[in-house]
C-alpha cells in the first residue's frame, strides 16, 4: 500500500500538480516565461524546505511506529487536500491569444516562434531530444552534488587543517537547498533577457568551470569549495526552471505543458544517474584506499564531461522544422 499508494499515486499526483501551474503560468506571463516558471518551480523547490522539518515534528509528536507514520501520512493528506482545492477554486487558463495590456506584440524571432507544435509532433523533433540531453546533463551534474553534499564536504577536507563538522555539513546542505531554489527564479527570469539559448550556455559552460575550480582549489580552503558548490547548485536549479520557457519559444505554448511532462523523463533518469555515478566512485575508491578528495576527483571529471556534452547538445538547437507546425486554426490554448 505504501508502495501504491505514495509511490505510484502520489507520484502521478506530484506531476500532475507540478506541471499545470508551469503550463499555465506561462500564458499569464507570454511576455515574462522565464520568470514565470521560475516562480511556479521555486514553489516546488521551496516545498520540500518546508515538508521535510514538518514531517519530522509530525513523527517526533505522534511517534515512528506504525500509527504515528500511519497518523503523519493522514495529516499531510489532508492538508494537501485543502491546498489542492484552494488550486482548483483560483487557478484559470487566460483566454486565447491574451495578452497583457503593456506587454509588446510577440514576434517571431531565431528561436522564438509564433507558431504552435502538439506533443505527438515535439518528441519527432531534434531540438525535443537536444533539450532533453541538455536537461539531463545539467540535472546529473547538480544532483550529484546535492545528494553527497553532506559526506562529500565533511571528507573534502578530512585531512586537511580545518576538517568539517557534522553538524557544519547539514547547513551546508541547507545552504545549497536554498541557492538551488533562488537560482530557480533569478536566472530563469534572467533568461527573459539574455535569452534561453545564452542562458543555458552560462550554466553549463560556468558548471564546467566551477567543477574545475572545485578540484584545482577547493581543497585549499572551505569558502571557496562552498561557494563554487553554491553557484553549481543555483545553476542546476536554474537549468530546471528555464526548460519550460525554452520549451514554449520552440514548441509554442499550445500542449507545452505535454511537451515538459515528457522532456521530464530527463529528470527522472538524472535523479538515479547522478547519485549513482558519485556514490559508486566514492565506494570504489575507498576501497582502494583513497581519502579526502581523491574519493571525488573521478566523479568530478565526468560532471565536466555531462556538462560538455550538455553545452554541444544545446549549440545544436535550432528553431523547429515548419512542417511540424499545427495548422493557424489550431491555436494556442
């Protein structure tokens, strides 16, 4: 049941709830994509900030036995319930082709279109599997961090001068956690600006340098190791957050909310690659006797050689073949 329940429904309903306030603030925001899913995907970052230490003091009053989990799943039910409603009561798709009074007249620009592509067409494209290799990348090389933030800092620096607490580790998970969440909003909404093409040369040719800078001086100091693992972070969140913008320049906003769902599968498979990639290095090494950063040294060049990949898969897009363009009368919805 917990498998069922939380795992396959509550998955289904985690992606149902995450991808319909991204689709549709992007046809609030024509204007601003960038900084609308920015804000709709801070929110999803920002919720797992606040979840974590509530189910914690969930557990420590009702207890870890099986009622208290049983009692604790119950509570987050039902307040989730009211938050879902809440959703359903407010949230509007604006009429077609609305556009806010102040906003200039959308024009067709090298990879901004005004045409529209349904999502059976989208995933026939190269640029939907450009864009799915670029997110896949970028989400390796930042998650593999996030996940081993709290082991790798502490063992960074375990036989340096100045080794690393515990409890200094769990604040710098913290402290990622949240510049994963800022990047979210400040350089997808700078995107709107330099725009998403740019943008996402900054983060993956900026991870490349970061994650040498991590190895050719992060051991030289802890400032510097966490600050370079702060902007590799805040470009992971940035990168998640932009993807939809991207998305509705090439493909339109007409089922781009179908089109995220599936380049989504990209998440999902960096998820499991990048803290696979990181542990299982770090538990080869070890064995073989390494300490310090020699655990990590390994996992880092192929984080720079994910971005890499990730850089030439986004120096390939192009603006989508007309013959894939929904008829005029199909409209955005």
């Amino acid at each position: 049941m917990v498998v069922f329940g939380y795992g396959f429904v509550g998955g289904i309903g985690l992606g149902i709830g995450y991808i319909s306030p991204v689709s549709t603030l992007i046809k609030w925001f024509p204007d601003r994509p960038g900084m609308a899913t920015g804000i709709a995907i801070m929110g999803f970052g920002g919720g797992a900030l606040i979840a974590s230490p509530w189910s914690t003091q969930m557990l420590e009053a009702f207890g870890t036995g099986r009622s208290g989990i049983a009692l604790t799943f119950l509570v987050h039910g039902l307040v989730y319930g009211v938050f879902m409603s809440l959703g359903v009561a407010l949230v509007r798709v604006p009429p077609q082709d609305w556009r806010p009074a102040a906003a200039p007249k959308q024009v067709a620009r090298p990879l901004i279109t005004t045409a529209n592509v349904a999502a059976r067409n989208a995933v026939r494209t190269p640029q939907f599997w450009l864009l799915w290799v670029v997110l896949c990348c970028n989400v390796t090389a930042g998650i593999g961090i996030l996940e081993k933030a709290s082991p790798m800092i502490v063992g960074f620096f375990a036989e340096s001068s100045t080794p690393v607490a515990t409890g200094a580790a769990a604040g710098f998970v913290a402290l990622l956690s949240l510049t994963n969440m800022a990047g979210r909003f400040i350089w997808s909404s700078t995107s709107d600006i330099f725009g998403r093409k740019n943008i996402y040369r900054f983060y993956l040719g900026g991870g490349v340098l970061l994650y040498l800078a991590i190895m050719l001086f992060g051991a030289t100091g802890v400032p510097v190791f966490v600050l370079c693992a702060m902007l590799i972070l805040s470009f992971y969140g940035g990168g998640f957050a932009t993807i939809p913008a991207y998305l509705k320049d090439l493909f339109g906003s007409y089922e781009v909310g179908a089109i995220h769902g599936r380049l989504l599968t990209a998440w999902s498979v960096a998820g499991v690659l990048g803290p696979l990639i990181v542990n299982a290095i770090a538990d080869v090494r070890k064995a073989a006797g390494a300490i310090g950063p020699d655990l990590y040294t390994t996992s880092l060049y192929i984080m720079i050689g994910l971005l890499v990949v990730g850089f030439v898969a986004n120096e390939l897009v192009r603006p989508v073949n007309p013959r894939f363009h929904e008829p005029a009368t199909g409209g955005a919805r």
